[in-house]
C-alpha cells in the first residue's frame, strides 16, 4: 500500500479510537458524528505534512475541503445540542446492544466509520497525490463551481431545518418552506453536488479515474440506504409527510407527478 495511503489510515482510526474513549464516559456515540467532515481535511493536511508536494491548486481544494468540514462540524453540535439525549440511532443500537455495547460500539461504530471515511476520502488521496506542477484546466475550474453550489445548497438547507428545530416545530410539522418545497433532501443533494465537484476537481488535478470512486459511493449509499431510512422514518412519525411527499419530489427539484411512495425511487 502508498505510504500516503497507510498513513492517512491509521490516522483515521487513531481519531476514531480517540472519539471512542471520549464516548465511552458520556454514553453517547452521537459525538462521532462531529469527526464526519474534519475527518477529510485531517487526512488531506497530514499528507501534506508527512511530504507531499504542495502546490497553489492543492492548497485551494484542501482549503475548500476545511471550509465544508469546519461548517459540517458546527452545523452538527448544534442540531445535536438541540436533541434531549443520545441521537435516536445510536440510542437505538446501545439498547439492543445490551452491557457490552460500550466495547463492541467501538467496531461497529466507530472503526467502521473510520473505514468508511477513509474509503470515500479518494477525492482529498488523488488531490495529496497529485504532481505539484499539475494545474486545473476547465473540468477542474468545473468542479470547484459545483462544490461552492453544492456547499451553498447545504448550508442554506440545513440551515432552514436548525431554525425549524429552534422554533420547537420540527417534530409536529414537516418542514416545507424555502428550499424544502423543491425537494424533501435539499442538504443531501447539497452534499452529493459538492462531492462531485471534489472529485472532478480532483481527477482534472491529478489524472486519478479512482478520485470519483468515493463520491460514486457516497451517492450511492445516500441515495440506496440514507434516503429510504429517512423517508419509513418520516412516514412514520409525522402525519403530514405523505402529503408533503406527493407534492416535492424526493431529491432533484423536477415536477412530480403520481401519488406518494415512500420508496424514494419513485
């Protein structure tokens, strides 16, 4: 394996493990959420700290790749400083998980977070790895204006959600104002936009087809596992979701037409 690569690895699972003992005390593996975002951007600053080239275009995707994870990171706390315990989720595992949860979370949590995380960071690999003489022509300026829409897009739509948890609304009503009346995920369209934009960027940058592998798999998990727990989820505990789900398709904001399923495929 790249040394880079190894490197980047075992960093990961280091901050994972470290995040895990912090949980442990405070029974609550909500926190491993915050790690999220700041997880690619410490992969990305440690290449360049253990030896890699840098170069003005590495410098500017990295710093795009910081501004997302610092407004991820902050957007997290607080949506989860608003929550009454533990994330319904992880509330939910350590209850099934009986008296040896507090251990076996650390694999089924945490570590495989980390690996998750390392696996989808191809995009932050590719940009480290790239030569630094390598410049960005059109594809890769391409990217970066999709990533700075994409950051927009969810930024803006998660934002319009915290003040909807702020005002106490969020488990009474479904919120279908502003960007949430064209589409029932806005924040997720936001973060496959971006993610995209990444990896072309990323590609352009250094040649690497495998840069994209981590925001095909990203798409893929959000659109096939995220996106369907989230919908049975939300058709189950509000009243007026079917109703706002007939009328906003479910991520792209295309005209819908055809009665609700909460198969977001459809």
């Amino acid at each position: 394996m790249d040394p880079f690569l190894m490197t980047s690895l075992v960093v990961t699972l280091i901050a994972f493990t470290a995040i895990w003992l912090i949980h442990v005390p405070l029974e609550d593996a909500g926190i491993v959420d915050y790690y999220w975002g700041p997880g690619f951007a410490v992969i990305g600053w440690t290449g360049l700290a253990f030896g890699a080239e840098g170069s003005g275009a590495k410098l500017v995707l990295l710093g795009a790749v910081t501004l997302w994870a610092v407004r991820l990171a902050t957007q997290l706390i607080m949506r989860h400083r608003l929550m009454e315990g533990e994330d319904g989720r992880y509330l939910k595992m350590r209850q099934n998980g009986g008296p040896q949860w507090w251990w076996r979370s650390l694999y089924k949590v945490f570590l495989l977070q980390a690996v998750i995380l390392w696996l989808v960071a191809t995009p932050v690999h590719a940009i480290v790895g790239a030569p630094a003489d390598a410049g960005l022509s059109l594809l890769g300026y391409t990217g970066i204006a999709l990533f700075v829409a994409g950051l927009a897009l969810e930024s803006a739509a998660d934002w319009q959600l915290y003040r909807h948890r702020l005002e106490g609304r969020a488990g009474k009503e479904t919120l279908s104002s502003g960007l949430w009346s064209y589409s029932r995920h806005p924040n997720y369209l936001g973060e496959m936009m971006l993610w995209f934009g990444l990896g072309f960027a990323a590609y352009d940058l250094s040649g690497a087809w495998w840069a994209l592998a981590g925001p095909v798999a990203l798409a893929a998990v959000i659109r096939l596992v995220s996106l369907p727990l989230t919908e049975q989820h939300l058709v189950a505990s509000r009243s007026d979701y079917a109703d706002y789900a007939a009328r906003t398709p479910v991520l792209l904001p295309l005209p819908r037409t055809g009665q609700f399923n909460a198969d977001p495929a459809e």
